[in-house]
C-alpha cells in the first residue's frame, strides 16, 4: 500500500507571495490533517479534514486555509507569506482519525 | 491552552541498554496517546500508541505505560540498536476526537555501539 504523498518536497518563495501544498493520503484514508514543523516551535497542528469537511482547526492566522476534495487529497494554502512561514510542512492520514501516517514534508523557505 | 512536555531533550545510551522517554499532558479529556520517530529528512512515523483505557502496551522491544491520574506517559525501548538513534515524539489527543494532535518537543536519542 502506497504511503502518504506530498509534493512539491522543497519549495522557495518570497515574502508576500502565496503557497499551495499538496498531499494524497494513504488510499481509503478519509482523514487528512497538516502540521507545520519548525525548530522553535515543533509540531504544531493546522487543520483537519474529513470527507470534505474542516472538523478540527488549530491556532493559526486565517492566512491558512486548506480544502479536501472527493477523492481526499487535500491541499493547503498560505496566503501573503512572512519570513516566519519557513517550515516543514507535514500532512497526515487516518482512516478514522487516530492513527495518523505521515508524509515526507514539504520544505517550505520564505525569503 | 493544552500542553505536552517531553523528557529528557537528548538521551545517549550504549547499545544494549534501555532508553526511557517520559511525558506529561495538561488536557484531562485527552484520551489518545501515539509516540512517533523522526529520522533526518523524514516525516514522522507512528512506532506505537495507547488509548485511555489500557495502562500499558508492548510491542517487540518497544513498549508504552500511560497512567491517567498523574496524567503522565512513558516510552521504554529496551536492547536499544544504533538504527534507534532517532528524535522521538509523544503526543496527545486534543479532546476526545483523537484528530488533533499536541506534540511533545522531542528527544534525540543516541545508540552508540
């Protein structure tokens, strides 16, 4: 069974621009979540998605936002980026919503 | 807001030896407890978890112990191998939904043979 995917891996932007990560979950996985990692301030959680359906949302600016589509991949987006964006963004499936597998990351640099 | 603390931050161990990670959580309702390892240029991988309603889980060399009163959780990994040398992650449920997760901070764990 093939694991969680996200692309791209490694992404560049500049200050002000916006971003859209992608992430395919494991197949029959309908529970998507993203966490953004960084050395200060760790693993820390973004959203969750469930068929469609933001169900869990964690302390970020409204300048992250994501979406689910049928078929469950999701992507996130970040708006007017800021330097203090740069991270590695993680997504996670779950069938049901504990056990979450995680993907390789995307790595984020805002310059 | 709900917390996780994590130690110790690095532990080095000798191969052979057992390593013990230990964790505290603020949210009373928080009823799922995984423990992720993070290799470099990873993402993290679930290695084991407990829910709220069992004290103590093993599987292999791996085992977690969870007591709800003091609110507190353990990661035992025992005959610990260089290929364990990792950064570990507990982590607990936000709620009861189990689908937000409040991390720890991590521990590099060390194996050196």
């Amino acid at each position: 069974k093939a694991g969680v995917t996200q692309t791209p891996r490694y992404l560049i932007k500049t200050r002000g621009q916006q971003v859209t990560l992608s992430c395919s979950p494991i197949s029959g996985h309908r529970s998507v979540s993203w966490y953004q990692q960084t050395p200060g301030q760790g693993l820390q959680f973004l959203f969750e998605y469930f068929s469609e359906t933001q169900r869990n949302k964690g302390n970020f600016p409204g300048r992250f936002s994501g979406r689910q589509f049928s078929n469950s991949r999701s992507e996130m987006n970040v708006s007017t980026l800021e330097l203090g964006d740069s991270a590695l963004y993680l997504c996670a499936s779950s069938l049901l919503g504990f056990e979450q597998f995680f993907g390789p990351g995307t790595r984020l640099t805002v310059l | 807001g709900e917390n996780v603390e994590q130690h110790p931050s690095t532990l080095s161990v000798q191969e052979g030896d057992s390593a013990v990670i230990k964790c505290t959580y603020s949210d009373s309702a928080s009823n799922y407890f995984p423990w992720y390892k993070q290799e470099l240029g990873k993402g993290p991988q679930l290695i084991i978890d407990i829910r709220s309603n069992v004290g103590e889980k093993k599987d292999q060399r791996i085992a977690v112990t969870l007591n709800k009163t003091a609110k507190h959780f353990s990661l035992h990994i025992t005959e610990t191998q260089p290929e364990d040398s990792a950064v570990y992650f507990c982590a607990a449920s936000q709620g009861q939904a189990g689908t937000a997760l409040i991390f720890g901070k991590g521990t590099t764990l060390s194996v050196s043979s």
